[in-house]
C-alpha cells in the first residue's frame, strides 16, 4: 500500500486534517481521514522514587485526567527543547538531566502523531507557567503507587501508562542509566 494523494481539508493550530488516497497492493484506491500532527514530547520525571505528574481538565474526554507532562511540538522545535520548555511550563520544573528514551506512534490508525518519551532525573523548581487554557495541579507520586493505579485501571492516558510501565521496568531491573 502507498498513499498516491493527499489534500488538506481542515487547517488548525497545532494540526490538520487530511484526506489521503491510499492505493492497496491490489491496485484499488481508497481514502483515509488522517490527522496531520508536528508530533508531541512525554516527560518522565523522576526523582527520588516519586514521579511529577499534572492533573488538568481535558475538552476532548469531559474528565480531569492525571497525565505525565506533555506538549506539541511548535514548528522548527527540537523534541528535545520542547520537552524542557513543557516540563518547565506545566511543573514548574527545569530539567538539569534529561534524555530521550523511545518514540511511539499513539493513534496510528488516523493519526501521525509521534510521541518523543524523555526521562528527566534531576530537576530544580522554578515556578510553572502554564499557558492560558491551562488549569494544571501538580501530582506527586511515588513509582510503586503510580504502576499499582495503572494495573488497576486509575490511569485513563495511554501515553501515561506507557511511560509508568517503562519506568516500573527499567526500575525493577536496575537499568534506569
């Protein structure tokens, strides 16, 4: 399969949507709604056996969900400065040891978003600065209560879950450096 045309039908702020031509390996055409999106960055950030997560109102779901932190990449960004700049903005925290550890697609089905996970083991407070639409709460949890509300079903965001599952791993089998 291969996409032979797409067509922009919808431009938004941070994204678009687009209606690919798809022509399969049997020669037939078909379209797919896709959602065109710069990509996003997951932080970890993990210190001293506790994570620093972010509770906020999400539109999208009608719920306030808890989430690691997390943005849009803005154009010309690199996934690396937009996790510092998200991390900063939604905690309050500056990383001062960070890396990237994975991607992963979250919606492959109709979207292609791809999600840059970071790790961010020390940080210092600096005062958030979350942007104007941002209700956020800061939440402070240990690892081991954090993996326990994802096995129970707590946690509702996949990218979250993933992110606390790597952890929880990475923790178990001392391989977190």
């Amino acid at each position: 399969m291969r996409v032979i045309d797409q067509k922009i039908v919808l431009e938004g702020k941070s994204f678009s949507f687009a209606v690919y031509k798809v022509q399969t390996t049997t020669g037939k055409i078909i379209e797919r709604l896709v959602v065109k999106h710069p990509g996003c960055v997951v932080i970890i950030p993990y210190m001293d056996g506790y994570l620093y997560l972010v509770r906020q109102y999400r539109a999208a779901t009608g719920e306030t969900l808890i989430e690691l932190p997390a943005g849009t990449i803005e154009q010309g960004e690199k996934p690396l400065e937009c996790a510092k700049r998200e991390l900063k903005e939604e905690t309050g925290l500056e990383a001062l040891n960070i890396r990237e550890l994975f991607t992963a697609y979250l919606a492959p089905g109709y979207s292609s978003e791809v999600a840059h996970f970071f790790l961010a083991t020390k940080f210092r407070s600096t005062g958030g600065k979350p942007e104007e639409d941002e209700e956020i709460e800061i939440v402070r949890m240990s690892v081991e209560e954090a993996y326990l509300k994802v096995l129970n079903g707590s946690f509702k965001d996949a990218k979250t879950m993933l992110g606390i599952l790597w952890l929880k791993d990475r923790l178990s089998n001392r391989r977190l450096t």
